[in-house]
C-alpha cells in the first residue's frame, strides 16, 4: 500500500485508513474481538498504518478493542480518535460536546481505553453548535503541549467553520489544525463544491468516511442484504432511492464487470481520485479483503468521466441554482 504526505504535515499515512467503528458489539452489530483482531492484522500486513475510531464507536468497545490489539505496535501506526458525543448513551452533560471539559474528560477517558499516553490525531467528531472556535482551539492546544494529542482535527465541520478555525489557529500561534474528517462518496459528492477545494487551498489533511454509501455502492441491498440498513438503525447509510442513485450504482455494476473486479473497489478507487484518504470500515475479513483491492486499480479517463457525470451535482435540480452561482462568484473573481 502507498504512503501519502498528509496535508502539511510531516506524516505519513497508508492511502487507504482503516475504520474501526465495527470493532465490538455494543451496538448490536458488529464484529466480535476475534474478527476484529483479524481484520487488523490483515490490514498492517497490507501495508496500512492508518487507523480511525472513536469514543462512541460501541460505546468504547472499539477503543478498549484497539487498546489491547495494538500492544507492542502502538508506535508503529497513526491512531486516530474522536470526542464529541460520548462513549455510554447516557452521557453526562459534561462529557459529551466540544467544551473543553469535555474534551479533557474524553481525551483522559480515550487514552485509558487505547492503553495508550498520546493520540495521533484527535478529531472534534462533530459541531455541537454551541461551543466557541476559540475555545475549541485552546483546549486542543492545552492537550498538545500537554503531550496528549500530536495532530487536530475538525470532523464533520462545514467549510466556513473550518477555514475560521485555521486561521485562529494561525492568529494565535496554537496547535495548527491539520487535518479534516467528512463523507464523501459517488452517492454524497457535497463536499466537492467547498470543503474539499476549501481544505486544499488551507493544506489540510482530508479523511473521508462511508465511500461505499453505507454499503449501498457494492449492490449487496439489491440482493436483499439488510447490512447498516438496518444493523446501524438505517443511520450512516446512503439510500437507493433516487433515479440518479439507481443510474450511479447501474455503472459502477457496469465498469466493475467490466475490468472484472467488485463493485465496492470501483468505488473506493473512485473516491481515492480526489486527494483525500478514504475510511474502510470492514465488518468481516472478506470485506476488508475486498476493500483493500481496491488500492490495485486504476481507473480509466473514460470509467472516471462516466462516474463523474452520472454522480454530478448538477443534474440535481435543487442544487443547479447554488452551483451556477458559485461559478459565477468564481468568474467574477470575487470568490
């Protein structure tokens, strides 16, 4: 697997990164300790070093997983872990969200799970729509000289939110932010109108989770395979329920026997296009075995202006007027 320079930073980091909400079974669903271990070794064995969990992910079990697995290799991979929502469903008031309590509370929590004294990169999970840039940035600050955390980073943020933060990150000399965590797929293109030429022009890392749709680009729910369907309650799951969706699944089953391969490679191959590290978050070891695959092809001009165009954003209605005016802003060099 190839490394790639991680925005700018002077990281490393395998092309494709490894997700690990699907250690554990404290949801409900997931893979048992055993997969999980399986999955892991695969994935270094690969090549990979890359690895992305979170507090909530099984409610710690992921974590707690990780920490044990990682034993004697924890210096030889980049861990990754998020804070925002809290690791048990019932979450104190002051242990979830992106206060710094919080975050000093979640990063003690994180660390004790992953049997580790520092985190690689630790993401915000996401905006708790209350909780100042400038307060964010200073706990994150406190936490890297502190030697907790090496690298930071925003997950889930919109653009504006993102560009405001680096640049008080630059203002008032703290931790820089380095990296972004957003979905992105064939079947969620969004990010490709501001966050993604956002956090190039800012030199940021960019991580991008569920490029399979939530499993819906690799066809198994025409198969009546119920997957994050339902085994996540139908959350972080991407709907056939569009005749575009229809048309873009259509042609990843079309270009994937075409070159022979499966249709879960077309797609990461896809999303792997556009300078950002996409997550896998294999359930199974014959999953992981066939995301990993993907990292062998290369698709042709033509099979990524066909993916392109049946996925484009503009041939959505309600997304033509706001497209139209950010190239005119563009023209107009007033962007």
């Amino acid at each position: 697997m190839k490394n790639l320079v991680f925005g700018k930073t002077g990281l490393n980091v395998s092309q494709i990164a490894l997700g690990t909400g699907n250690f554990g079974t404290g949801w409900g669903y997931g893979a048992s300790i055993e997969e999980s271990k399986s999955i892991l070794d695969q994935y270094l064995n690969a090549g990979g070093n890359f690895i992305d969990t979170a507090d909530v992910y099984q409610f710690g079990q992921s974590e707690q997983i990780l920490g044990d697995l990682l034993q004697g290799i924890r210096n030889e991979v980049v861990l990754a872990t998020k804070f925002s929502s809290g690791a048990s469903p019932d979450a104190n008031q002051f242990h979830k969200g992106n206060s710094r309590k919080a975050m000093f509370y979640s990063v003690e929590q994180s660390l004790r799970r992953l049997k580790t004294d520092y985190i690689d990169i630790y993401w915000v999970h996401h905006p708790d729509n209350m909780t100042p840039s400038e307060e964010i940035l200073r706990g994150l600050e406190d936490l890297s000289r502190a030697g907790k955390i090496l690298y930071a980073g925003l997950s889930n943020f919109p653009a504006w939110r993102v560009s405001r933060a680096v640049t008080l990150a630059e203002l008032k000399n703290t931790v820089p932010i380095a990296a972004v965590q957003f979905q992105h797929s064939l079947v969620y293109r969004e990010p490709e109108t501001d966050l993604i030429p956002a956090s190039k022009a800012l030199g940021l890392g960019m991580v991008t989770w569920s490029p399979l749709g939530g499993g819906m680009l690799t066809g198994k729910y025409r198969k009546g395979e119920t997957g994050r369907a339902e085994g996540f309650g139908g959350k972080v799951f991407q709907a056939e329920n569009t005749a575009q969706r229809t048309n873009i699944l259509d042609t990843v089953l079309q270009i994937s026997n075409e070159i022979g391969v499966s249709a879960d490679q077309v797609a990461i191959a896809w999303a792997s296009t556009h300078g950002t590290v996409p997550i896998i978050g294999p359930k199974s070891l014959t999953q992981l075995q066939s995301n990993l695959n993907a990292i062998n092809i290369e698709l042709s001009a033509d099979q990524i202006n066909l993916l392109d165009s049946v996925s484009s954003l503009e041939s959505l209605p309600e997304n033509r007027t706001i497209l139209q005016t950010r190239d005119l802003l563009i023209d107009s060099n007033i962007a």
